[in-house]
C-alpha cells in the first residue's frame, strides 16, 4: 500500500490518463514497480523465513512464489515494451526506443540483463521444460533471480521516471531492498550457520528400505537441537566435494530419537543417488525442520494417512506419533508390494495402536478409471471416513487428486493436510 501511495502522490496517476507517450510513460513507471515489488518478496519466499513457513506452510509460499513470479516476468515484459514505445515516440519506432534506451540511458543495459535473466527464469519454471531438467540444473538457474534483481536495483533507484525524483520514494525502495537482504541473509545464510553452532552430525548408517529408496541414520549433538516434530522434514546437506554446495529436502521416517535422527531417500535424481551411496561418517549439515503437517492436526480425531512410495515416510512418523484412541489406518499406495517401503514397520505401529495397514498395490490401469482412491472406494472402506483426520504425502498429482476425491466422499476440507516437501 505505501508503495502504491507513493506511486499515487508522486504523479502515477495522473500519467496514465494523460494519453499518448505520456500514458506510455505511466505504463512504463507502474509495470516496472511492480515487476520489483514483486521480485523482491518472491526472493524472499525462497528464503523461506522460519516464522513464515511455520504460519504459512511451504505450500502457501510456493504457491505465493509462482504468484508473485508470474508477475515479476509479465510486468518485466510490459516495462520493457511500454519503455521502448515511450523512448522511440510511437508502437512502430519501439525497436529505436529500445536502441535510444540502450545508448543513452544510464543503468538500463543492466535492466536489460536482468529482464533477460528473469525471462529464463520464468521459461525453466514452465512444467513442460521444469520436467525435463535435473533439479541441479534447474536449482543453478533460479540462482540467477538473486542477480537479475541486483541488476535491476540501480536503474529503479537512479532512473528518474522511476521514482519520479521522489527523495521519499527512493528512500523507501532502499528500505524494501535493505530489508529483503536481510532476510534472505538470515534465513539462507544463517540456514548454514545454525546447523554448524548445533555441534556436529554426521550419516552413520545407510538401510536399504525397498528398490531405490533407503534410510538415513543421523547422529551427533546438533540432532536434539532441532526439536524436530514426526510429519515435519529437513533441508539435508551433505559435507561432501559434490554435494556441499547444495541442501534437499527429506522426511523424517521417524520419531526422533535422543541423538538420532531417520530421514528416508528415494533415488530420483543424481543428488538422491549420490545420497544414498554415501559413506558412513559423512559430516552433514541440518537444517530445519519445516513443515506444519503435525499430529496436533488431528486435534484428536481419527485418523487416515494415505501415502505414496517414499511419501509413506513422514507417514510413518506421523504413525509414531498417534494414540490408540486415533485407531490410526494407513493406506499405502504403490506399483507392487515389493515398491512399498517400511510396510513391515507401518503393519506393526498401525496394529499396536488398534489400526491396519491397508496395501494399494497394483498398476493403475487395474482400477477402476485408473484411481485407487476413488470417493466410492474411499467411503465403503473406511465407514467412519467423514470423521477422520486425514493427511496425504505422495507426488504432487497424487495429491491433488486424492484431496478431491475425499472431498466427493464428504469429508471437510479443513480436515485432509497435506504438504509438498520441496520448493
């Protein structure tokens, strides 16, 4: 709002009734504060603040980041253009407005850099292309947001149509900048450090738990720091020379334990391979925890916890965690019973407690219209359905489509929780 009224008072308004180059102009002023705007607080939701995540969730705030990152990239575009069209005199000079703009305007071939920095950004964030890149690659390419916006910095501080030689203005844009370093420093930054002044953990122990996935054992003083809660997940990084410079998400498969901590790995990509091949006594840095898809959810209730291949893992924590009186069920989806992992350990914790693992295995083509949570199949299995807490971890399209299908069964949408685990 603070920004909008100082766009307001310092004549923004009035530019875009003005008409022709004028109202280019405005166009050109408006779109570019928000495409900064913008920017900035999606940096900082990738720096997912711990006071943030916690209120929020990761999926609020990757749900805000594509939000606010479709409108970097379209306001980028629109300032580019009506900047163009405003410095060339007309829509048909606009590739002489840009040129003019190049040449002759101070800052603006970084501007230019970082719009095409944002661009790529944008493009690599499409599904399409998202898909088919490793998360590495893709994670190298978004660190390129942090420089576009750098980039851009100078040309809105000094551009004189930017801020319209509001002293007040170019004060309150430092102030937004000032305080997104800040926070992107403390949360990434101190990220790093935090786990470092927790003391020491190193992996002590690698279990194969089904094809492609295994458990991670954790160990060391900075484990029982991190108070850690079953359901809830950590960034991990592994102190080795090709996994140091990066931290992925894992579930914790387990209730902690005094010094101990479980975190359970599929292998999809190099990263998780190169993770499950590691060495006991690899020093490796915690951090965290995330996540708010907690027992204390429930809020008493009876639960359900659908999982999905290495989904099952948080699954099997939030299991640990419930009481007799949850007569807990567990409904573990995967290709054969060979691919579904710690069902030994599900079977056991779900019996303990008055539940039942109830095994969803099979292609998908084997059931009908290829959904085994269909509302039907849901509601005549679990006759009490409508009553119970459920939470749901699998892939993204898992969850989305169980969600609704439970939705259809009856069950309020303020009582099924899920979570991504990953940005």
């Amino acid at each position: 709002m603070v920004t909008i009224g100082l766009w307001a008072l310092t004549g923004g308004a009035e530019s875009l009734v003005g008409g022709g180059i004028d109202t280019m102009l405005g166009i050109s002023r408006l779109s570019g504060l928000v495409a900064a705007l913008a920017a900035l607080l999606g940096l900082v939701l990738t720096a997912r603040p711990r006071w943030l995540e916690r209120s929020v969730g990761l999926d609020g705030m990757v749900a805000w980041h594509r939000i606010t990152g479709m409108t970097a990239a379209f306001a980028m575009v629109v300032h580019v253009v009506a900047s163009s069209v405003a410095a060339g005199g007309g829509p048909g000079r606009a590739w002489t407005g840009l040129v003019n703009l190049v040449t002759g305007t101070d800052w603006f071939v970084a501007a230019l850099v970082a719009a095409v920095l944002f661009a790529i950004v944008s493009l690599t964030s499409w599904r399409r292309i998202r898909s088919r890149m490793s998360y590495e690659t893709w994670h190298m390419v978004h660190l390129a947001g942090y420089l576009a916006v750098a980039l851009a910095f100078p040309h809105a501080l000094f551009s004189g149509t930017t801020l319209n030689g509001s002293i007040v203005a170019a004060w309150w844009w430092i102030g937004l900048y000032a305080a997104a370093a800040a926070i992107i420093l403390f949360s990434r930054v101190g990220g790093i450090l935090r786990p470092v002044v927790r003391g020491r953990t190193t992996i002590t122990q690698v279990i194969p738990e089904a094809p492609g996935v295994g458990s991670l054992i954790i160990t060391g003083r900075g484990v029982d720091r991190l108070h850690a809660r079953p359901g809830q997940f950590v960034c991990l990084r592994i102190l080795t020379r090709d996994l140091w410079w990066q931290a992925h998400p894992y579930s914790l498969s387990a209730a902690p334990r005094r010094g101990a901590l479980r975190l359970t790995v599929k292998a999809l990509g190099d990263a998780s391979q190169q993770t499950l091949a590691v060495r006991p006594g690899t020093r490796v840095l915690v951090e965290g925890p995330y996540g708010a898809m907690t027992i204390d959810r429930a809020q008493g209730r009876r639960v359900l916890l659908v999982g999905a291949g290495v989904g099952l893992a948080p699954m099997r924590a939030l299991l640990e965690a419930t009481t007799p009186t949850q007569v807990p069920l567990v409904l573990a989806r995967a290709h054969s019973p060979e691919d579904l992992p710690l069902a030994t350990e599900l079977d056991a914790l779900a019996r303990a407690r008055g539940g039942a693992l109830i095994p969803v295995t099979g292609p998908r083509t084997s059931f009908p219209r290829g959904n085994p949570f269909t509302a039907d199949a849901l509601a005549a299995n679990i006759p009490d359905l409508r009553s119970r807490a459920v939470f749901v971890c699998g892939p993204a399209a898992l969850q989305a489509r169980v969600r609704q299908e439970l939705e259809r069964a009856g069950v309020p949408r303020e009582h099924i929780h899920s979570e991504r685990f990953a940005w």
